[in-house]
C-alpha cells in the first residue's frame, strides 16, 4: 500500500495553476460581467429561506467588494506578474468575506446560511465563466482560471467561518462574564434581606412585620434578578440568532394601552397616545415581544427625562405597514452616538457621564424583535438635552421564520 503524500498547500497550488495559464481573458471577461453576475447573485439570494420577506437584508455591501478582490487576485495571477500568494493572505478578501459574515450574524443567519451564499457566488461566477470562454480559449487557461477561482472562493468561505466562530466565542464569552457581573448585586440582596429576616425571627420577641417587610424586599430582588437574567439570555439569541417570534392577529392600540398601565402611576400620567381616526392598527405580530419593545421604549423615555415631562405615543400606518413613535423631551442622543445606538452593549455617551444605571442591552433587544418582525427601528435627537424620538415601523404581517 502506498504511502500516502502529504497535501500541497495552497500557495504552491495557486503557483502551480498559474505557471502556464494566461487568466487576462478571464478577468476581462468577468469584470464586464460584473453587474450581471452581482443581480444573479442577489437574485438568487433573496430565494434562499433565511431571506424571505426581508428583501433588505438579502442586500449586501461586502459581496461587491469581495468580487472586485477575487478579481484583483487573478489579476495578479497571470504569468507576466508576480504570483499572487494564498487568498488567506489577501487584505481585500479577508476584509469583505468576514465583514459579509459578521453582518450576516448581527442579522441572525446561521453558519450554514453564510456557507450558502457563498455558494451562490461560486455558482454565479462559475457560471459567468462558461458563458465567456471562447471557442479557441486553451484547455489550460479555463482549467486555470475555475481552479484558482475556487481557492481563492474557499479561502474567503474559511476567513468567513472562522469571524462567525470567533463570534459566537465572544458571544459566548460575553454572555458569561455579564451574567456573573450582573447578577451578583441583586444575589447579595437576595441574601442580605433573608439574613435580616432570620435574626428578627430569632429574636425572643420576634418582629414578625419587619420580618415579613425583609422577604419581600428579597423577593423584589429575587424578581429583578429574574427580569436581568431573561435579559441576558433574550441577547444572546438575538446575537446567535436564535429569537423565536409567535405570531398572532395583535391590536396595536390595545397592546400600547396595556403597556403603559404596567408602568409606574406617575410614569402612566406623563404618557399621551395619539391614534388617528379610523386607523386599524392590527397585525399579525408577537404581542409579547412587542410589548417588550415598547415597554423598554417607555421605560427609557422616563428615565431619560425629568419627571412630569411628557411623553408622546404617536400612530400612524397605511395598508402594508404601522408606525409608533415614542417622543420624550430628556437628555438627548449626540449625534456621534446615533449610529451605534442599537449595538450590544452600547450607550449614549451622555447616559453614562450623567451616571444613570443600564445594559446597553435593551435597545439591542429591541433592534433584534423589531427585525425579526420583518421591520425597522431608529432613533433622532436633535442633541444634548434636546429630547429623543424612537421609531418602530412594522408590516401588519410578520415574515415566516426561516426553518432551522
């Protein structure tokens, strides 16, 4: 039995397909047909069923690019120029394919459904250059060209896979150091009340009130560290794209009127809903969740701005969609903050110089209920001081879920 041969790395093979190819004719020929094979390629994305009924999130910024560097690595391939190395090694590819992959996850696909539209692009570009070999081409050239083409396309699917792993470590990672920083102050709560309770108890008077007063209080603190708990773990599906909606015809206008008499009196009274006359405001939506959303919304308006300040719930909506605005007139958002205002873990900047307590996961979670509604969240401030707008705009029916 032979004695098997170890692998060629991909350097030596690239060098190898392009000795005696000349690939000019390839590159020309697939850069005219640029915008054709980008259309096929969304095209053929959007039919893929972790896209359907988001046709924005199908879009991508990164596959262009990452076109133009698989070209640019061929370009340096042909036989009057130096050779151009291993794709892993390429700035411009590993840039795209790992910038496509982590939108991709922040959007809430899957490894397996970045893989995918990897393949997509392979089956594009594949295609693009059968349909551009000339008759007189040489066997070698074309031989050449789909070979180098399918290093470099694995090397950008490795680079992506290995950002979507380091992602989900970090996620992972995250999750865990949060959880234990998180919950430690309501636990020694937790714990403090129960030791006071049990020494009144074992008074030879005991106060019964004062004991009774105490567990309550480690109950209140047992109740928030189940509300921060379910926090967590709702951000780390969101992260890992596990979110789960259930949908259900959902009156809006009920939804909102039952969310804000969950909050504090003196919060409820600053609440002023808005809805236009004759407006249907149902869909079919996750009532839960969306109260969760709102909920939070509500919840920041009034912290984020003095008390007896008012708070406006606006509705408005067409026969595809429903909008709510949340309008306050606190703190603000700096504009450099506006950008980032939905990532995991962030904050306004002037939130934390002001010391006021918070995740920086609410708005994260959202972001991530709202999307996977199908719809869109967004904030303006005119400013520091000047009062935030947050906006939800939702279709009255929610996109299946892609199968998993």
């Amino acid at each position: 039995m032979l004695e098997e041969q170890p692998s060629i790395d991909v350097e030596k093979r690239v060098e190898g397909y392009t000795r005696a190819t000349d690939l000019a004719w390839v590159t020309r020929a697939l850069v005219a047909r640029r915008d054709e094979i980008l259309a096929r390629w969304l095209d053929a994305a959007l039919a893929q069923p972790f896209h359907r009924g988001r046709r924005d999130h199908a879009v991508a910024d990164h596959i262009p690019p990452l076109f133009d560097a698989l070209i640019g690595f061929m370009q340096r391939a042909t036989p009057r120029a130096v050779q151009p190395g291993a794709p892993l090694d390429d700035a411009a590819i590993l840039a795209a394919a790992q910038g496509h992959a982590l939108t991709r996850a922040d959007q809430g696909l899957q490894p397996s459904e970045v893989l995918a539209e990897f393949r997509l692009l392979r089956q594009e570009l594949g295609r693009a250059l059968r349909h551009a070999v000339p008759e007189d081409a040489p066997s070698s050239d074309v031989v050449g060209a789909e070979l180098l083409l399918n290093d470099a396309l694995d090397g950008a699917t490795a680079l992506a896979l290995a950002a979507l792993t380091a992602r989900l470590e970090q996620v992972r990672e995250e999750f865990l150091a949060t959880t234990v920083h998180e919950i430690r102050q309501p636990l020694t709560r937790i714990v403090g009340f129960l030791q006071l309770a049990e020494r009144v108890l074992d008074r030879q008077d005991p106060d019964l009130p004062r004991a009774r007063a105490n567990l309550r209080r480690g109950r209140d603190a047992a109740d928030q560290m189940g509300a921060l708990l379910a926090t967590l773990v709702d951000a780390s599906r969101t992260a890992l794209g596990g979110l789960v909606l259930q949908p259900a015809t959902t009156d809006l206008v009920a939804l909102l009127r039952e969310t804000i008499a969950r909050l504090e009196p003196d919060a409820a009274e600053r609440v002023a809903l808005q809805v236009p006359r004759g407006l249907q405001a149902t869909g079919r939506w996750d009532g839960m969740r969306l109260a969760q959303v709102f909920g939070n919304l509500l919840s920041n308006a009034r912290k984020y701005s003095a008390p007896g300040t008012p708070i406006d719930i606006r509705l408005r909506g067409d026969a595809a969609t429903v909008a709510v605005s949340v309008a306050d007139q606190g703190i603000g958002i700096p504009a450099e903050d506006l950008p980032h205002l939905f990532d995991r873990y962030a904050r306004a900047s002037n939130a934390t110089e002001q010391g006021i307590e918070g995740l920086g996961l609410g708005l994260y979670l959202c972001r991530g209920i709202v999307e996977a509604h199908g719809g869109r969240i967004w904030a303006e401030s005119a400013g520091r001081g000047r009062g935030a707008t947050m906006h939800v705009e939702l279709p009255r029916q929610t996109p299946p879920a892609a199968p998993r």
